[in-house]
C-alpha cells in the first residue's frame, strides 16, 4: 500500500505541468518531468542550480527583487493567479510560459521557499502574434 508521501511523490511526477520548488535563496530542490520536457534540463542538471537557469537575463533583476520580498512577506504580488511570462530553455530559445507562484512557509509562517506551476503557452503566443 502506497503511503501519502509516495502519492505526492507520483502526483508531482505525473502532472502534465512544470512544477519547480526553489528554497529562500532561489535555489532548485524540486523539478518534476514536466519541467525536464518544457525547459530542457534533466532533473539532475537542474536541482541545486539558481533559478537563473531558467530566467532571461533581461528578467532577473526584476524577478529577485520580487521574489526576495515574497520571501519577506511570505506571499506574492499574484498569490493563485497565472501569469505570463518569458522563460528560457536549454537551447537558450525564448519560451513563454503561464505561471502561478506561492510562497511555501512552516508551520511558524516563516517562508521556506517558493513554488511555481507552468506551462509552456508559446506556440499559442506565437499563433497570437502572428
């Protein structure tokens, strides 16, 4: 019989969605198949790397400015709402992505890190544009 754990370890797994998990630095802990298929980086190439891997250069100064004071506040700006983005792949391709982050804190409240869903849109942004 499966235990909660193994049901959250294959949920997570299975999801058709990227699902990354980083700590309080930015760091990867958590990177499911789906974010192996949409970014390109195995799961071991991408668990203990910044989330820079993934963020165009052009978005980083925003993206830790708001993602440190997630961490502080212990929420987000868009806490439950997608939005879309640009991320980049491991061909360095620009992709866009619909993303919704939350800030994951302990049972004291105290921010732990943050984890965000996607999924890639690009081709529909592309259609879009054109």
């Amino acid at each position: 019989m499966s235990t909660l754990l193994d049901l959250h370890r294959r949920i997570i797994d299975q999801i058709a969605e990227a699902i990354i998990y980083a700590d309080t630095k930015g760091i990867i802990r958590e990177w499911n198949g789906a974010a192996e298929h949409i970014f390109g980086f195995p799961k071991v190439e991408a668990i203990g790397q910044s989330l820079d891997l993934i963020i165009p250069e052009r978005l980083r100064r925003a993206h830790w400015e708001a993602f440190d004071r997630a961490m502080e506040r212990g929420s987000t700006a868009h806490s439950g709402h997608a939005s879309l983005t640009r991320a980049i792949n491991r061909k360095g391709e620009t992709i866009y992505v619909e993303m919704s982050f939350a800030v994951v804190t302990d049972d004291d409240h105290l921010a732990t890190g943050s984890v965000a869903v996607a999924r890639d849109v690009t081709e529909r942004e592309r259609a879009a544009r054109q």
